[in-house]
C-alpha cells in the first residue's frame, strides 16, 4: 500500500501564513502530478493547486497570487505555501497525487484562518 501524510495546519489569524505538506511513503514505483484540494464547512471538495513531476503548476484563480505549490523529489513531498490568508481560506485541506499511475488521497488537514 501507499498513503499520503499531511501535516502543517492549524488556526491562524488573517494575513498571516502556514506552510502545508505531503509526503508520499510506501511502495512508491512512480510518483506523477500531486496536488492540493480543499473543502470548506457545508461546500464542494475545490480544486487548488497541481504540479507535475516536472515542475509545472496550475492555481485556482483564488488562490493565485497567494499560494505557492512546490515539491521535493527526493523526499516524496508536496508543499502548499499559504501567504495573505483570509478568513474564506478556511477548509479542511487534502493532497492527493497520482502514485503508481493510480490517484490517491490524503485524510486531511484542517486550516483556520480567524479575522
């Protein structure tokens, strides 16, 4: 089995910044797009960010300009840099990747942005 385990939410105040990661752990033979989605209390998992294993990302439009999606190879990790967060930023966050060409999900983790 493989699994995806995420940490680096919590409660934060409004403008203020949080660094979420992923890391991908089990029998890893490929390790290809990985990204980060979110839902927030009573709505729709939302897309957020996707990067390729060669480095090419994409954002949600309201998340551009704000949030920053890398990855470190050698460690199997995904990262969502979240700065200027907002009150509406608020959502259980979940990364998922496709590993061993099959999509996986993380179990999720939760960030609070207070105004």
């Amino acid at each position: 089995q493989v699994q995806l385990l995420e940490s680096g939410g919590g409660l934060l105040q409004a403008g203020g910044s949080l660094r979420l990661s992923c890391a991908a752990s089990g029998n890893i033979f490929s390790l290809n797009d990985m990204g980060w989605y979110r839902q927030a209390p009573g709505k729709q998992r939302e897309f957020v960010a996707v990067i390729t294993s060669g480095g090419s990302t994409n954002y949600a439009d309201s998340v551009k300009g704000r949030f920053t999606i890398s990855r470190d190879n050698a460690k199997n990790t995904v990262y969502l840099q979240m700065n200027s967060l907002k009150p509406e930023d608020t959502a259980v966050y979940y990364c998922n990747a496709v590993i061993n060409r099959l999509l996986s999900w993380g179990q999720g983790t939760q960030v609070t942005v207070s105004s």
